[in-house]
C-alpha cells in the first residue's frame, strides 16, 4: 500500500489507527443528524463536503515527521494486548475522513433521501442505491486507473479527490434544496417520533441490528473473502470474478427491492433479505465446485442489495420527517461501529477454530433470528396528525 510505504508503517499498526479512527468517527452521526434537523441539508452537506475536502487535501500533504500516538492494540494471533505508535497528525486526519465521510456524510445522504422520498419511498429509493453503487464502482476505477495507467503517487491521487469535494460544495450550494414535507391539500405534516421514542420501537432496532449484521459480515468477507476462498481450495482468479459478481448483482437487487417495497411490507423484505443471507452463509460449509461459488456470490449481492435499500427507505416511513436526522444519526452509529468491527470478529474467530466455518454458522443463526422478527414487527407508516392552515378565506 502506498500510504504505508509513504509513512514506513506496518500493516498491524495502520489497522489499528483504521480502526480506532472508524471507532471514534462513528460519533460523528449523532451531532450531524442534530444539526440536520436544525440547519437542513443544504448547510449540512454544504458544510460537511467543505470539511471533508479541506481534510483530504492536508493529509495529502501530511509530512512523514512529527509525534507519535501510542494506541490500544490486539494481536488475533495470540489474543495478546498491548499498544502501538502511529503518526499523531495521520490519526487525527484519518478520522476526522472517517467522521467527516464514512459517518456524517452517509447520514446526509440518509436523511436526503428519506426527506425527498415521502410516504412511497421504495421505488425512488431503489434508483437511488442503484446510483450510488455505479458511482462507488467508477470512483475506484478511476482511482484504479490512475495508480496503474497513470503511474500517479497516492498523495497526488488523494489531493485530487479533495480539490473535487471542495469543488463540489459550489455545486451543492447552487443547486440543492431542502425537500418540503409532503402535503395533502391545504395541511402540513412536518411532526414526527422522537429519537428516545423511536429507540423504544421494535421496528428501529430490527432495521438498525439486521443492517448492521450485514454491515459485520461484508466489512470482514471483504477483507478475508480471497482467504476464504481459498480454505474451501479456490484461487485467487475466483477471488476476482467473486468481486466482480457480487456488486453486479447487488445492483440489481436494488431496483428490484424498489419496485418490490411498495407490493410488500419493508418488515417482510426485511426478512427475506437475512433468510438470503442466513442461506449464503450456512451453505459455505458445502462449497466445492465453482457454479456453487458464483451462487454463494449471487446469494450475498442480493442480501446486500436488498438491506442497502430498506435502510434507506424505513426510516421515515416509519418515524416521519421532523427528527428524521436525529434518527437516521443513531441508525448509521449502529452500522459504522459494526463495519469496524466486522473485520476483528472473523479474524479472532478463524484464530480459535482454525476455519471461518462456525463464525458463518453463528452468524447464520443470528440472521434467521432477524428473519423471524422481520416477518412479524410492525412497520406502520408514520401518520402525523395534519395541521390545517388557515389562508382567511371563509367561503
């Protein structure tokens, strides 16, 4: 890795800073969520964008001298714990990227969504996924590109991404607009559920744990999935045809979990999205041949696809648009503490069993409980009581 060339850092020391800096970046969604509750989202994403492109344009300027950080540090191998040193000034500007973009910046997007969507969020939410994921892909072809093609250096590469984020605030400040309630007649709804009562509804800890599981298992099969592979005796070549499959398919589960979200409940697509998932990972076990491979892959694309769009679509369905910030905040802290840990959990489990077959099967197990709460709790639609306007006109 080229960072870590730059900086003459060892792999165990840099996913340590990694991790700590997810960690401590997390809390950045509640205070985010607030303040779009408050300014709306064009301050918000106005404001985060600048941050975030003003901070990526110093780290690419970071010099390899300066303190050093000791932090708290784990070896799977040996379960033995101890502290490691990490450049001070890299720490604090990796998680303010991942504060300021892993954690604030996905619940501006979050609470976009949620906000424009109204009260048939699905199909419009399916596009939207489908969107974002294109345009995850070409960023990293385009980051691909420039690292093999164009023989650019990582700082060159990065301090490019922060001029485009900053860029883009110009555009953001032009162009979005904070979406209006949605109205029927001459009523207004803008009430909505709290946070503390939303944390006190079966329905926010489904959408908030499941998706957070999911969260769990891609972050770790992400990084182990070649490892993985190769413990059921599969190469590296169908490593990269896995990698490519899997996002293929899960663009399409996103227009497909779309279209689907209005015929059924977001509870029962929910559900089916962790039986998938449950299925995928129960089956691993049993992968021998490569057509069973590409259908462990096609399983885990449709499981992702699926929970990517129903995390963004339930949230104001089910607790309406006034707090919507607030909650979506406090959804997202849930999926960012699990993405960090994904990866500790697989790798401390295949250290005490010697395979990653049990940590699947458990994690298996805890799929299908969602499954069953998924088929059962309610997802009612949030029905604010309507406030009529009155315009003076008596006629």
């Amino acid at each position: 890795m080229p960072l870590l060339a730059d900086f003459q850092m060892e792999a165990v020391p840099y996913s340590m800073l990694n991790l700590w800096a997810t960690l401590l970046g997390a809390m950045f969604c509640l205070p985010c969520g607030w303040l779009l509750d408050r300014l709306g989202v064009r301050v918000v994403l106005t404001g985060n964008l600048a941050a975030l492109g003003s901070v990526v344009i110093v780290m690419a300027q970071l010099g390899r001298d300066g303190a050093e950080l000791p932090l708290p540090s784990f070896d799977v191998g040996s379960f033995a714990f101890g502290t490691v040193r990490v450049p001070a000034m890299l720490f604090v500007l990796v998680l303010l990227t991942r504060g300021f973009g892993q954690s604030a910046l996905s619940v501006v997007s979050l609470a976009l969504m949620g906000k424009a969507a109204g009260r048939s969020p699905g199909p419009i939410v399916g596009v939207y996924s489908f969107l974002v994921s294109i345009f995850f892909m070409a960023a990293f072809k385009g980051v691909q590109v420039a690292f093999e093609e164009l023989h650019a250096d990582w700082r060159s590469v990065w301090g490019g991404i922060g001029w485009a984020i900053v860029g883009s605030t110009v555009l953001v400040a032009l162009f979005v607009r904070d979406p209006a309630p949605a109205v029927e007649s001459r009523s207004v709804a803008t009430d909505g559920a709290t946070l503390f009562r939303a944390l006190g509804t079966p329905a926010f800890w489904l959408f908030g744990l499941a998706t957070s599981l999911y969260g769990l298992v891609g972050a770790g099969v992400s990084l182990f999935n070649q490892s993985i592979l190769a413990e059921r005796g599969f190469d590296r070549s169908v490593f990269l045809d896995v990698t490519i499959l899997a996002p293929m398919v899960g663009l399409a589960a996103n227009l497909a979990t779309g279209v689907f979200a209005r015929r059924f409940g977001l509870g029962k697509l929910m559900a089916i999205a962790m039986v998938v998932l449950a299925g995928a990972l129960l089956a691993f076990p049993y992968v021998t041949r490569l057509a069973e491979v590409y259908a462990y892959a096609v399983a885990m694309g449709i499981a992702g696809g699926m929970v990517t769009v129903l995390f963004f679509a339930v949230w104001g369905q089910a607790f309406g648009p006034r707090h919507l910030g607030t909650i979506q905040g406090a959804a997202q802290l849930l999926t960012v503490l699990s993405s960090a840990l994904g990866p500790v959990v697989l790798a401390v489990s295949h250290r005490a069993y010697g395979s990653y077959v049990p940590i699947f099967q458990q994690l298996a197990g805890v799929a299908l409980l969602f499954a069953v709460a998924g088929w059962f709790v309610p997802v009612s639609k949030f029905a604010p009581p309507l406030e009529v306007v009155d315009d003076g006109d008596d006629r």
